[in-house]
C-alpha cells in the first residue's frame, strides 16, 4: 500500500534536510516542500499562528514506522505533525517507480 504522508517543518532550512535522509534512506521516494505554508492551531491552550514549511512524502506503509522515527530524530517540535494518508490509486508507471525507490 502506498502512503502520502504530510509533515509540517519549523523553517524551509529544517524541511530540507528532513527531506534529503529520507530519500537517501530510501524511506521516501520523494518530498516535496512547501514553503511558507501559514499554519493557525492551539499549543498548550493558545492560539498560534506560525510560517512552517510543509513535506508531502510519498512512500509506502510498509515504511511509515521507520518515517515517523527519523523525522522525530531530525524535527525541532516535541510534538511534530506526522500524518499517513492512504494512496487509493495512481498512474501505474509511478507507483512501480515508488516501489523501486524506497526498497
């Protein structure tokens, strides 16, 4: 199963090199950056708005366990968002691309 997993990083510097070990790792097949997403939500009960870079990895469930631990190594939050969407489906060319990038 194919996953698409989004991540919101401190700054553009951070989302980079969160980025750069995952496809070297061979964990991501590949990560794209967002930069200067503007992101509103509430930390320890108040309202916060920041400038964050956000990565759309595309990978495979089968290394979401491994994701989540090395972006937790490399990600300045306590909490960082790590979330797993599913592929529901895709060019078939592409995802035999992914499947050989993250063996």
């Amino acid at each position: 199963m194919y996953i698409v997993v989004l991540v919101a990083a401190g700054n553009k510097k951070e989302a980079r090199k969160i980025a750069s070990a995952l496809v070297k790792e061979k964990l991501a097949a590949c990560v794209n950056i967002l930069d200067k997403a503007e992101s509103f939500f509430f930390w320890e009960g108040k309202l916060n708005r920041a400038q964050e870079s956000l990565l759309i990895i595309k990978s495979k469930k089968s290394k979401l366990a491994q994701i989540i631990k090395r972006v937790k190594s490399l990600h300045s939050y306590t909490v960082p968002e790590i979330i797993s969407l599913p592929v529901s489906g895709g060019l078939a060319a592409y995802l035999r691309w992914v499947d050989e990038s993250v063996r």
